[in-house]
C-alpha cells in the first residue's frame, strides 16, 4: 500500500471521520406496507417527529434495495421500522433490512423502535429480538396495531414519538 509522508495528520482525521458513523439529531423511518394502511401510518408518525423539530428520513424498504437503506440510515440517532405481520413473521423486506443491520451490529449506541400492524398476529416480538441482536436499544412502548387504532394506540404512538425524539435531539444536526 501507499506510504504517506505528508498530511499524515490530515489523512487519519479524514480516515476517522469517513469510519466512525456520526449520530445526528434525526429519525430514520424503515416501512413497509402491503396495502398502504402501514404507507398512512408512516405519514402520521413522519408528521409528528417534524412537529418536534426531528428530522426525519423515511425509506420504504419494499421499493429501496437494503444496501442504500443501510447507507441512507447509517448517521441517523434512532431508527424506527413500521411494518405489517406477514406470515406470521416480519413483513419480508423489512426483515432483510434487520438482518443486515444485525450481521453489520449495526444499532450499537443506537436506539430502535418497533411499530407492527397485524390483523391475526402480530410480529412484533420477532423484530424486537433481531434489533437487539443487531445491538440496538430497542424502546419501548413496543406499539402493535390493528387496522383501526384505538385511543389507546394512538396514546401509546404519541408516546413513543415523544421517547424517540428526546433520544435524537442529544445529537447536533447533520448538514446533507
């Protein structure tokens, strides 16, 4: 390999900066949605991280191979995933998207939230031990729904925004 002996100081800086993720003051949204009531939801949690002064990224893990999902999330200070139960299990592009980051040990200082629509069976459990396995630290409360939230779910929602944004807003704000 190359021998540097100038800008030696500069070049381990930039070496630094390039290998250690940042933390900004910033919520990362992983979704998916079969038929677009997960899609709303999204929107509604979106709008209330802004209404907090959070930034906010929303990937749409069916339409976003995991590979830029990883790179668009990388520096965000939390992720929260959205997604349906499918086959009794994580709706399956989500799912990939958390094997990745567990084989990467991605979620290290980080924290994650788990938001699951289901109408026979929620998976909610399942992603909540992947993410820890991934290393994150996984908030609660941990929301399940079912296609029509009650007053309750919509308490505990508020709630989790709430958690997630006090978390996010420890970093400063990333410039793009």
């Amino acid at each position: 390999g190359p021998i540097y002996r100038r800008y030696v100081d500069r070049i381990l800086a930039l070496y630094r900066d390039l290998s250690i993720p940042k933390r900004c003051a910033e919520v990362s949204v992983i979704y998916g949605s079969m038929y677009g009531r997960t899609e709303n939801l999204v929107e509604q949690v979106a709008r209330k991280f802004r209404e907090r002064g959070v930034d906010v990224k929303v990937v749409d893990a069916v339409r976003v191979h995991p590979s830029y999902t990883l790179s668009e999330v990388s520096n965000s200070g939390a992720l929260i995933f959205i997604f349906p139960t499918y086959d009794a299990s994580v709706f399956p592009p989500v799912r990939e998207v958390m094997d990745h980051l567990q084989v990467k040990q991605d979620g290290r200082g980080r924290a994650a939230a788990v938001i699951n629509t289901y109408s026979w069976g929620a998976s909610a459990k399942e992603a909540v031990e992947l993410l820890t396995k991934a290393g994150f630290q996984v908030v609660e409360p941990v929301i399940q729904l079912r296609p029509l939230p009650t007053e309750e779910d919509l308490r505990k929602l508020e709630e989790l925004v709430d958690v997630l944004a006090r978390e996010v807003l420890k970093y400063e704000k990333c410039s793009e």
